[in-house]
C-alpha cells in the first residue's frame, strides 16, 4: 500500500503540473524563434493532439500506480510531459528577462515546472536502471530506486538554486531591498491582471522595515544549501521537505510566487514512502538518489536554462535597476483594464515587451500598434478611452521603494 501511494501521489502531481501545458497550448500560440515550439508547436497545439497526449499521460499513470508495465509507462509518461512543457515554454511569453549588474539582459523560461520535468527524466532513468540490476522481478525495489530519483532531483534543484544565487550576488543575495522591490513591483503586476491586491500586515511590514527581511532570506538560502541532506535518511529528508513545503507557502502569500508543483513534489518526498525506504546510511541504500543528484546538478549548470528540464536561475538575483509596469487604463489612469483579457498575454508579459522595445530603440509607435494587434487577435473590444499607462518601480539601497506613473498613449484609432 505504501508503494501504491507513492506512485499514486506522483502522478497525481504530475497530472495537475501537465494542466497548464495542456490548457496553454489551446490559443492561437507565437513561438519563439529557434525554439522546439517553433519546429513543432504547430502540430501538438492542435486540439486532437493535446488530447491524445493527455489521455496518454492519464493511461500510463494509472498503469505506473497500478504497478502494471510501470517501467514503460514512467518513461513514456516522461516523454509526453516534458514535450507538451518544452513546446508550452517556446511561447512568447513564457519568460522573462534577467539583468545582470553590467547590464547585460538574459531571457529566461518561467520554471516553476522545471522540478516536475526533471523528476520524471530522473523516474525515466532509475526504473529501467533497477531494471538492469536485476531489480525487474522485485516491484517494491523498482519503486525504491524512482522514489530515489524524485529525492535526488529535488535535492539538486534546490541545490543548484542556492549555488546560482551566491554566483551572482555573492553573500549579498539577502539583500533589505529584496523583499521591499518585488512585493511593489509583483503587486503592480497583478493589479494589471485584474486582481484584488491586498497587502498582509507581513507585507507592509517587510515593505516598511526592510532590514527584517534579510533573516528570512538567509533562512531561505540556507535551506536550499541544506537541501542535499536529504540523502541521508528519512528524518533528514522529512526535515528538509517539511522545510521546503514550507518555504513555497510563504512564497506563496508574500510574493504571489506559485510554485504549487515544487511545493508538492518536496512533500511527497518528506513523506516516508516507500515503506522502509532509505532508512539506512549505507551508500548502497542511497546510490540511485545521488547519481541522479549529480547528474542532475552538473546539467543544469551546463546547460544554464537552454534545455528544458534543467535550470539554474537564481530567483530575485538581478540587479535592482528601475523596473516598468505597463497597464492598460482609462484616459485617466482610474480605472485598470485586465491585461490578460484585453490584450491576451501577462502585464508581466507586456511590460517585458515594452522594455525590450526600449531597449533595442525601436519605434514606440510600433510599440503601441502591437498591442492593437493582439487586442484584434483575442477578439476583445477596446474601451473608447483605452490608454497605455506606464509605472516605473525603484529602490533605494535602503530599501525604500519610489514609484512614478504616467501616460504613455491612447489606444484610439483616430490618435
């Protein structure tokens, strides 16, 4: 029963992480250049595909829960979810631009699935490998070694985390101006979406006392170092996972940052499952978790973000340069007009848009008739005072945050 639960536990994560492949790819998609959704986007964003690949994955993971066929129906479950997420990610706005303190600018893929992906390769990898040592005629021992391989890919995802962080901010990562900086400029995010913001009094507090988010930080820091402890036994390992569960959910409610898959698969491992798993300290107990853990770390270093699953952004590690939020308003700046439905992509999505045209020197004019065009391209109706507003989000070295609006231009035809 233990086994059946993990199992059970695991595709159901990764079930609720292929929903937003699976949904995302249902719109008229622009592809990134150069990307795997540019080769072949096309054919899996087609309704007949995407379902298809979805039952397939429902299929193979009640066979994988089952115990029947689960070497085969884990890897083939692998290929399915991570093509349906590469293809997601090739979208134009599936991303984001980081800075480094020269100024120089990196666009990276959202990778809050990258965890998901890189748990099922690693499942991918040890269920045949128990195979081959002759694990075949045993299921429980099969299951051992992919649970292992869940915990040696949330080890090294945690793990690379931290090591990229320090790479590019040194000791200086838990900076006061973190917490103050992106709570302000998420929070212009989603008002731009069309939520609700509403601001905690932990939210106001950190905005307002910056130096006492710098122990929250180094707690997070540390936790992530602390993350290849889990490799050395169950109460390590729950210690650990507990943490990191933990850790999403604050992320959750302070920053809006929704890691929900991470969050769960780090649970799923704190939990003692399999039964009598990794209980020991010998090496041969704990082989499969750290060849994956290896194999996984030095990926993801070398390859920096270019293949899917592997990623080793450091989150909230840019420099703190002057960030713009581009709203769509009323002529007056009162009312806010939800981006996604107007405009058919994030404010985030737009904002990245509008400083890449900045940036490049491109024409504003041109700036602004994109956005007429993917207003037509969703089928949505303009209001008559439709105006493109823009607020540019800054911090001090104190912490203290500065903010400054203003209109950019109106969205009429006859202007």
């Amino acid at each position: 029963m233990a086994d059946l639960g993990f199992r059970g536990l695991l595709v159901l994560v990764v079930l609720i992480a292929a929903l937003e492949p699976v949904r995302g790819l249902a719109g008229e998609a622009g592809w990134r250049p150069g990307t795997v959704g540019a080769s072949v986007g096309g054919r899996v964003a087609r309704p007949g595909t995407r379902v298809v690949l979805a039952v397939i994955l429902v299929v193979c993971g009640c066979a994988f829960t089952a115990g029947v066929l689960q070497v085969p129906a884990v890897v083939v479950m692998a290929g399915v979810f991570v093509l349906l997420t590469t293809v997601h990610l090739s979208q134009e706005f599936a991303g984001y631009v980081t800075e480094d303190d020269d100024g120089t600018r990196h666009f990276k893929v959202h990778h809050h699935l990258h965890l998901a992906g890189m748990t099922l390769l690693a499942a991918a990898g040890t269920g045949p490998a128990a195979v081959a040592a002759g694990h075949g005629a045993d299921p429980h021992r099969v299951t051992v070694w992919i649970a292992q391989g869940l915990w040696g890919a949330v080890a090294a995802h945690y793990f690379v985390s931290a090591v990229s962080k320090v790479r590019r901010r040194g000791l200086r990562w838990p900076d006061r101006r973190l917490f103050p900086f992106y709570l302000t400029l998420f929070s212009r995010f989603r008002t731009g979406d069309g939520e609700t913001v509403r601001h905690s009094g932990a939210v106001r507090l950190l905005v307002n006392r910056p130096r006492w988010g710098v122990p929250v930080l180094w707690a997070a820091l540390l936790l992530e170092f602390s993350a290849p402890l889990m490799l050395l036994g169950s109460w390590p390992r729950a210690a650990i996972g507990a943490g990191l569960v933990l850790f999403h959910l604050s992320s959750r409610w302070l920053l809006s940052v929704d890691f929900r898959e991470n969050a769960m698969l780090a649970g799923l491992a704190a939990l003692p499952l399999p039964y009598a798993a990794g209980q020991g300290f010998g090496i041969d107990e704990h082989l499969p978790a750290v060849v994956v853990f290896v194999v996984c770390a030095v990926l993801s270093f070398l390859l920096d973000d270019r293949v899917y699953p592997f990623s080793n952004l450091p989150m909230f590690a840019d420099a703190y340069r002057p960030s713009h939020v581009v709203t769509l308003r009323s002529a007056d700046g009162a009312e806010v007009h939800p981006t996604p439905a107007t405009v058919g992509c994030s404010t985030a999505g737009l904002s990245r848009e509008y400083a890449a045209a900045e940036t490049s020197g491109g024409d504003p004019a041109a700036f602004r008739e994109q956005v007429r065009e993917r207003v037509t391209a969703t089928g949505s109706v303009l209001p008559a005072d439709a105006t493109l507003w823009i607020e540019t989000v800054e911090v001090e070295p104190t912490g203290e945050v500065r903010t400054a609006r203003r209109r950019l231009w109106s969205l009429s035809p006859a202007e």
